[in-house]
C-alpha cells in the first residue's frame, strides 16, 4: 500500500489505532467473561450445562425442583416403572 499524502497516513494511522483498540477492547471482555461468576445465560437453569455446579440461588432452587419428583418416587416406595 503506498501512501501518497499526509492526510492518507493520518487516516491509515487512525484506523489501525482504533482496529487495535477494538482488539484489545474485545479480548478484555472475553476475558472478563470466562472469569465471571455471574450467569450466562440469563437464568435458563434447564438450558445450562452448568447448572450441577453453579453456586447462584437459582441454580440452586432449580437443582431442588428437579430432584424433587426422584426424591417423592423414592420416599413413596415406587420406582418410575
């Protein structure tokens, strides 16, 4: 690529420092992301493979509703069949 004016280096310039700071910008929320403790997937316990060990009360609450029916089968005697 060649550059012919100072205006054209400027632009060039202008856009590789904002393409770097997106990069940059991008990669740091990525990150932010991965080490979050928050949900993901907006409170969609059934949807989340997660959700065996999330340490969020909804989580919580939605591993109790689901062991709820295993655990009335196995207090009244029957086995699903």
């Amino acid at each position: 690529m060649k550059i012919t004016s100072r205006r054209e280096f400027l632009t060039s310039v202008a856009r590789g420092g904002i393409l770097g700071l997106m990069v940059l910008f991008s990669g740091a929320m990525l990150r932010r992301w991965e080490n979050a403790d928050d949900c993901r997937r907006s409170y969609a316990c059934g949807n989340c493979g997660l959700s065996d060990r999330c340490n969020l009360p909804e989580a919580e609450k939605f591993r109790i509703e689901k062991n709820a029916p295993e655990k009335e089968k196995r207090e009244n005697g029957r086995n699903g069949k």
